[in-house]
C-alpha cells in the first residue's frame, strides 16, 4: 500500500518521462543503481552534503523499493521484470564519512547499500590525489569501521586495491589488484566477497577485457559509473549505475527530473529498435 500512496505523490514532471516511456510499449520498469563517494560538505562533486542525502533517502524510500545488491542480482538471474521503480544505492572509495555519516542516515531510513572499498588503502594514511584540494582531506576507513558497516548488514565489495584504473593495468598487476584486494577484504571480514566496482568506471575502463579478468578473480558482479538504468536481462558484469552530484542531484525534484529524463531516453532507444 505504501508503494500505491508513494506513486500517487510523485513529483509533476516525473509522470510525463513515464508516460513517454510507457507509450514505446515498454510496461517492464529499468533497475536503478546510484553510486555516491563522501557524505558531507565538501564542496566538490564526490561530496554530497548530509541534508541532501538525508533528503534524497527519504524521497527515495518514500517513492521507489529500496532493493539491495544481492536482491538486484537474484531478479536479474532470474528473470524478473520490475513492477516499479527500484533503486540500490553504493558507495566507492571507503571514505570515513560512509561508516562516520552515511550508515546511521541509511539505517534511519532502514535502507541497504553496499560499500566498494579501496581495500590496500583502508586503514592506512593514504589520501587519494584527487583530494588534494580540499581544505581538509578526507580520511579512509578503517578495517573495525569496514567490519562495521558488515555487521550492520550493508555490503562490502572491490574497488581494486589501490584504485587501479582496471584498463590501464594488465597481468600480475592486474591479478593483484583484483585477487589481491578480494582476498585482503575475505581475510579481514572473514567472509566471501563477490561483488566489484571499477574504478573511475568509465565507459573505456570496463572493456571486455577488464570484465573478464574480473569474472577470472572470482567476482559475480561488475559495476561501472558512467550513468544509465539497468534493463531486465543485462549481464551481471555490466550493471551501470548513475553517479549522484550535487550539482545535477542538488534536490529530490532534480533527482525525480533526471530519472524521468533516463525513462524518457530509454523509451527513445526502445522506439528506434522497434521500428529498425
Ligand atoms: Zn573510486
């Protein structure tokens, strides 16, 4: 019932991207996998501040189902076709403020997520070079905060081990970066690890060759990050997923246009196929 009173409350814009997407023929609805890095004010595009991500959660619990990865990869095993809108959320890098901020706001609004860890970094000094500019850099978590985050019930997965453009590595190096930092997250959780996120993820990191090498490190799963739903049927290692800005994403209703935007698309690339 809560699903039938959250779609009669949807935002006005966003019914027409349904619509579009509705009169391709296309009734079955995309998976949604939204991809954050830090929680808090940063300034910058990796940081999305606490408010706002309280706010998107609670629009997102309110008007999608909250699907965890393990439930997103069983109904793409098997088949399944969305009856609505759905959603998972993760996080890339392993920054503190996952474990510090983002949990305790997950958990207020009983959601899953699953964080990808940058694991020869967790635990360690070391600060990624992107964050050079910021007044303060933000620091990792460490292997208590990851086990954490585990005990609470989220997911823990790859994200290499020294966040290794996975196109630009091969060989030993590439192994090590994938069996290497699965291994190093199996050995300090005590628990198999299956699911992997590129880093950067772009289009060009997440050739046919890096799928395989990470389908060959034992992994189930790979996820990128240049944007997109997921349709029913898709390979598990190639899941996209769409990058949460605060610049695009400031607001729920910025949110709720660029989903309807995404349908609206979709809808455009099932016409084209229909009528080639
Ligand atoms: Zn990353």
């Amino acid at each position: 019932m809560r699903a039938v009173a959250a779609l009669r409350n949807l935002p006005h814009g966003f019914w027409h991207g349904v619509d579009r997407c509705l009169d391709h023929g296309r009734g079955a609805w995309p998976y949604c996998v939204v991809a954050f890095h830090r929680i808090g004010d940063y300034g910058d595009e990796l940081g999305y501040p606490a408010t706002g991500f309280a706010a998107l959660c609670r629009y997102w619990r309110d008007h999608y189902e909250i699907i965890s990865l393990d439930q997103l990869l069983a109904r793409l095993a098997h088949g399944d076709v969305a009856g609505a809108p759905t959603l998972s959320v993760t996080f890339d890098d392993g920054y503190r403020d996952n474990h510090d901020v983002a949990a305790s706001i997950l958990d207020g609004f009983d959601m899953s997520a699953t964080f990808f860890i940058t694991a020869g970094a967790i635990g360690t000094e070391r600060r990624f070079d992107w964050d050079a500019g910021l007044a303060q850099r933000p620091a990792l978590m460490n292997w208590d905060e990851v086990r954490a985050l585990r005990a609470a019930g989220f997911g823990i997965g790859s994200h290499t081990l020294n966040h290794a453009r996975v196109s630009e590595v091969h060989g030993r190096e590439l192994e090590r970066e994938l069996v290497g930092s699965r291994q190093l997250i199996e050995t300090e959780l005590h628990q198999r690890v299956e699911d992997f996120a590129y880093p950067y993820g772009l289009a060009s990191d997440c050739g046919t060759e890096a799928r395989e090498a990470a389908r060959a490190a034992g992994y189930r799963t790979c996820l990128s990050c240049h944007g997109g739903l997921i349709e029913p049927g898709v390979s598990a290692y190639e899941l996209q997923r769409v990058c949460v800005s605060p610049r695009f994403h400031a607001r729920p209703r910025d949110w709720a246009r660029g989903y309807s935007r995404m349908l609206w698309q979709r809808g455009g690339r099932a016409s084209l196929r229909a009528a080639a």
